[in-house]
C-alpha cells in the first residue's frame, strides 16, 4: 500500500464515516426529540433503562465478534488471491455461524427472562414489554452490526452511510405513526417505540445484504473449506479476549444507569440522565471514529503504526478537547432547548448542570480510548485493553455504589452528579492505564504539545463564551453567533500557537 494510497484511504474513511455519524445523530437527535416530548420524563426514563438493558445485553450477541471479523478478515484481504479469497469466505462463514446460533439464545433468554428482569431487579413492571419486544430488536442489532463490520473490513463505509440514513428515515417515520396514529399509554406507548425500531433496523439490514450481494458476492458464494483446528483457536482466541473486553466495557459504560435505577425510585432521574449523555454521545460519536482505522491498521507496516498514530493522536486533540470544554458551556441550555424545560427543572438545575459538566470531559476521553483499543487490536494483543477495563469496571461499580450513595444522602438529585464523578474517574483511569501499556508495547508516544496547544487555547476560548454570555442576551439567535464565534477564536489562536502548522494546512487534504 503506497503513502499516497494510505492518506487517500484515510481520509476517505474519515469523511464518509463523518457522514453515517452525522446521519445517525441527526437522526437520533430528532428521534429522542419525538419521543422524550410524547413520552415524558416518566416514561421516557422507562424506555431509556430498557434501552440500556437491551444494549448491554446485545453485547452478549458481539464479545467482540465484530471487530474479530474486522481484524482477521482485513488480514485475508490484504493479498489479492484466489487462495486468500477462500480464505476470507471461510473465516467469515465460520465466525457468522457463530453469530447467529450465540444471538438466537441470547435473543430467546432476553424475551423469557424480561418479566423476572422487570419486576424483581428494576421493580419496575412497565418494563416488561419494552423488554419483550426489544428481543426482537436485539437479534437485529447483532444481525446489523455484522454485516456492517464487513464493510468497515472492505473500506467501503459509503454503505454503511447510506444504510444509516435509511434506518433513520424509517425509524422516525414509523414512530411518529405508532405514538401518534395508535393511542396507547404506559408499557405499551414505550412498546411502540421498540417495535419502530426493529423494523427499521430489519430495514436497513436488508440493503446491507443486498449492497454486499451485488458487490461483494465473493465473500459469500464460491468455494470454502473446513477452518483447521489451530486456526480456530487464534480466531477464538482473540474473539474471547474481546468477549472479556466487551462485557466489562458495556458494564462500564452502563452501570451508573444501572445503579440510578435500582437506588432511585423515580424514573424521571434517569430520565434526565439518559438527556444528558444523549448530548454527550451525539458529539463522542463524531470524535471517537478510530474504529474504522482497524483494517488498515491490521495492513500497515509497524513504523508507519507510529507516524499516524501521532498525526491521528495531535488532531485528535485539536478537536476533542475544545469540544468537550465547549460541550461543557453550552449542553444545559442545549438540553432545555431541544428536550423541554420538564429535562432541566429548577428545583435539579444545579445537579444537573454539575453532572453534564462532568459528562462532557469523556468527549476526550472516549476519542482516546477508541484509538489505543484499535491499535492493540491490529497488533494483534487484546488481552491487554481486555484485562485493564476489566479492572476498570470494578472500579467504576465501586466508586457509583459509594459515589450515589453519598449523593442521595444530600438530595436525590446528586445521585446524578455522584454517578458521574465516579465514572469519570474510572473512564481516565484506564485511558491512563492504555496510554502506558501501549508506550511499553508498542513504542507510542505523543508530544505534550498536542496536549498543552490545544488545551491553552480552549481556555481562551472558554473566557469569550464567558464574556458574550455575561453582556450579550441569550437567545437562538446569539447562541448560534455565539458558538460560530468561539469556533474561530479558537482556531485563531490554535494556528497563533503552532498547533497547526501552515503546511499542515496544505496537506490537510491527505491527511
């Protein structure tokens, strides 16, 4: 693969993957928007905790087999042969198999076990159906996710684009005929809302199918052989280090959710924190993208491993630390702007503000911890991100047992900020723990310039958000001023310091 070849590949990824993100958080963004106004702080903190029970539970139906799909499969692609093809169609027929039988159990266990989840550990019975029915969106999440991953493997994320804007057009045309056409209440209004989702998933699976039929026909018709013995344990190998690595990490992700629902009685709480980290997530998903740099990771040459990871770790900075302080400013009256003030009231203002604040800094966390997992994944070492974020979660459910409690003991409103604290530390923790192993391992190592520039240079910006927000009165209109203006503040003065250099500039476009 040529420098040249290399850059253009990058950059292409990187902008059409910008592309399928904006479109899923657009999308998602209007989708929330419909319904947390129909449903409710109530009922909309029902179906944010079925959410995260079904997503955690979906990771279940992965343990990493996606990005084992990624990894192994770019490595059969690598050399252009007939041999290699074959070879490619059996890894991926083998580890599909796989998929589907693991799924189908997961999928059945979810829909029998939804009444003992609902009533005896959330004690909460209009959790049920949501739970039911998202049985049925989980075997499409783990069906969608696989055929994604092929094209995240081909370099193709044009595909997975256009499938993203075709789940999103379906999944919030279809909501607004369930919540809106069907007049129910409760359970079954939350139901709905499942049911819109899975046939728009089932939707968008279809036209992945077909995409990878007329295109890629390769990898699923023609001749295949039997894995040998030794080839299925390093495939199963590294599926179970990331089988450990996935479970601990969606426990990570989601355990203060998990904690708030089961110490709160009220749903709303949740409720308000599911507002928050659907701003927070909308922005991480734009920056941490460095899942896509695993196929090409898995082909690159080590040396070269070390001159991207710099260039991709300096701009990442660049981009991630001004957008968390920022996110930081503005997501409380994001939050009453696009959500209602019932998401912000004022008897909580002052809790929820400190926890949106604390939840914005993962912006930066999240993009670095994407980049050091993909990495030790294309080297072929996952046992090391594996074993940390184990360690990691038990430290996170650990500090939210202790962390909420002493919230609740001021006011139930500081269970959110105490939830936060504690999964913030936990969050940089490990990205601390990631950055040494793979300075020991691989040699990488990042200039404190990239660090420093960037975060100079976000105070100031900061200091203007400040002042126009102090002397200037604040509606849609100034908002939107506002943040334009602090955008070229900060370039300004991220150029002014070097952060970016004229011939950066230039070459930008290869980059």
């Amino acid at each position: 693969m040529s420098e040249e070849t290399l850059k253009q590949r990058i950059i292409k990824n990187t902008v059409w993957n910008f592309i399928c993100t904006s479109t899923s958080r657009v999308g998602g963004l209007i989708f929330t928007i419909i319904i947390a106004r129909v449903l409710f702080p109530e009922l909309f903190g029902v179906y944010a905790l079925a959410l995260t029970i079904i997503l955690t539970i979906s990771t279940f139906t992965d343990l990493g087999l996606n990005s084992t799909i990624t990894r192994y499969l770019a490595e059969s692609l690598k050399i252009k042969s007939k041999k290699k093809e074959i070879e490619a169609r059996s890894r991926l027929s083998f580890l599909f198999n796989f998929k589907v039988l693991l799924t189908a159990v997961i999928s059945f266990a979810l829909f029998f076990l939804a009444e003992t989840i609902s009533i005896y550990i959330f004690k909460k019975p209009t959790l049920v159906l949501p739970l039911k029915i998202g049985a049925v969106y989980l075997f499409a999440i783990s069906l969608q996710g696989f055929l994604s991953a092929i094209f995240v493997t081909l370099q193709k994320i044009k595909y997975n684009a256009i499938s993203e804007f075709i789940f999103e057009f379906f999944r919030i045309g279809l909501v607004v005929v369930f919540l809106y056409a069907y007049k129910t209440a409760g359970a079954q209004k939350v139901g709905n809302v499942f049911i819109a989702l899975a046939i728009s998933l089932f939707i968008s699976c279809i036209f992945l199918f077909i995409f990878l039929l007329k295109k890629y026909k390769f990898l699923i018709s023609g001749e295949k052989f039997e894995l040998e013995k030794k080839e299925k344990v390093k495939l199963l190998s590294f599926f179970g280090w990331l089988s450990i690595s996935s479970i601990s990490l969606i426990f990570f992700i989601n355990i203060d959710t998990f904690m708030l629902g089961i110490f709160l009685p009220q749903a709303e709480f949740v409720g308000f924190y599911q507002a928050i980290f659907s701003i927070v997530g909308a922005v991480v998903a734009f920056v941490a993208f460095s899942g896509i740099f695993l196929p090409i990771f898995t082909q690159m040459k080590k040396e070269n491993i070390e001159k991207n990871f710099k260039k991709i770790f300096h701009y990442l900075s660049i981009i991630t630390i001004p957008a968390a302080i920022g996110l930081a400013f503005i997501i409380v009256p994001a939050m009453r702007l696009i959500y209602g003030p019932a998401y912000v009231p004022a008897q909580y203002g002052l809790a929820i503000f400190l926890a949106a604040v604390l939840t914005s800094l993962f912006v930066i966390e999240s993009a670095f911890t994407a980049l050091y997992s993909t990495i030790f994944q294309a080297r072929e070492k996952p046992k090391i991100p594996a074993l940390l974020v184990v360690l990691a979660a038990i430290e996170n459910i650990i500090l939210n047992y202790f962390f909420i409690k002493i919230g609740i003991s001021i006011a139930p409103q500081y269970a959110l900020v105490g939830a936060a604290a504690a999964t913030l530390i936990s969050r940089y923790t490990n990205l601390i723990l990631l950055g040494v192993s793979s300075r020991k391992n691989f040699n990488l190592k990042a200039s404190a310039s990239s660090i420093t520039k960037p975060l100079l240079a976000s105070a100031i910006m900061l200091a203007f958000l400040i002042l126009f927000k102090h002397f200037v009165a604040m509606n849609i209109f100034t908002a939107i001023i506002m943040i334009i203006l602090a955008a070229i503040i900060y370039f300004v003065f991220i150029t002014l310091f070097k952060g970016i250099k004229k011939e950066e500039l230039r070459n930008l476009k290869y980059i």
